[in-house]
C-alpha cells in the first residue's frame, strides 16, 4: 500500500535536489556520503537525541 507521503515524493520527484548531510568525525564534518560501506553502517545505527533547554 502506498501512502500519502510516497505519492507527494514520486509526484514531486523533478523538483527535489539533494542534500547533503554531514556529521563530526574526530573533531571536524565531514559528509556521510564519503564514509566506507562500514561507517555508513555504523552511522545509520546510532541514537539521536534532542537537548532539552534548562532555564
């Protein structure tokens, strides 16, 4: 079954670009596209988390 976001996504697929993401390594980014097949792995399994604002 197709969903509603699929059909906006093929729909609209001409006027997508892409985009890069980017990520720290040791202190610098650098893109997630240029990682090996192993760190883009490693990359896909890592948690994500929201800072919480303290006032």
């Amino acid at each position: 079954m197709k969903t509603k976001t699929h059909k906006v996504l093929t729909e609209h697929k001409n006027e997508r670009s892409k985009c890069l993401v980017y990520t720290r390594v040791m202190g610098y980014h650098r893109p997630v596209e240029s990682f090996n097949i192993g760190k883009k792995g490693e990359h896909q399994q890592r948690k994500h988390f929201e800072e919480s604002i303290i006032y």
